[in-house]
C-alpha cells in the first residue's frame, strides 16, 4: 500500500472515474506515484490498461506540472479507452508482419492526439464538479 494520493489528485480522480465509467463494481484501478516514471524525468503519467480483466494501472510523477489536473484527466481517459487499444491491438496482428509498426506507430500517435484534445476540453469542465463521496 504506497502513500495515499494527494487530495487535489484524490478529488480529480474520482471525478474523472465517475465521467468516464471507471467507477463501475468489479473495475480496479491502481495508482501510483513515483519520483520517474517510466525512467523519464519529462514523462508526467503512464497508463496500462488490461480492459479484459477490467483493471488499470495508472503511475503519476511525484512532482506534477502546471497543468497537473489535465494530466490527471489524460491519464484516465487512457484507463477509459482501453478497450479501443486492445481492439487495435488485435486488427493490427491480422496484418503482415511488415506493416505492424507503421499500423501500431500511426495509430498511437492519432490515439494521443484525441486524447489530448478531448482531456483539454473536459478538464475545466471536470474541475468545477463536486466529487463524488466514496
Ligand atoms: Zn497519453
């Protein structure tokens, strides 16, 4: 059990849980914070999401930029989409082995460009919300 989330990140979490789903009986979702994540200085969150098995591990850096609460959103939406990766992931199998990289590459780059977008546009919107009581 690591050191319980800081109540600002407590707060957007369980807001983001609540908007995207993640809140649902029997869904696990792990978050931890680290001083690197990753080993990178400039990485501010990591998400991997195992959707099959209804859970998510979310690492968030210790030391948060300006923008911390986007990140925060950012993160959970990865959580949220899991299933869209997982769906990529098998289509992407089915092609020659050749055209994989490209297929995965193309595809996270679009994928984080959407998520970007649509966690820049929710945060605001998110933040004047109360949070829910757990
Ligand atoms: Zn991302």
């Amino acid at each position: 059990m690591g050191r319980p989330l800081p109540k600002w990140m407590r707060a957007h979490v369980a807001r983001c849980c609540a908007a995207f789903g993640l809140d649902a009986p029997g869904y696990r979702l792990y978050i931890t914070r680290q001083k690197r994540v990753n080993g990178d200085k400039d990485i501010a969150g990591y998400t991997y999401s195992a959707a099959r098995y209804h859970r998510a591990h979310v690492r968030f850096r210790k030391q948060q930029p300006t923008d911390r609460y986007e990140v925060v959103t950012h993160e959970l939406l990865h959580a949220a989409l899991g299933r869209q990766g997982e769906a990529v992931d098998i289509i992407v199998a089915q092609l020659p082995k050749h055209q994989r990289a490209l297929a995965l590459e193309t595809w996270h780059a679009a994928n984080e460009a959407a998520i970007t977008q649509v966690a820049r546009a929710l945060t605001p919107i998110l933040q004047k919300e109360e949070p829910p009581r757990d």
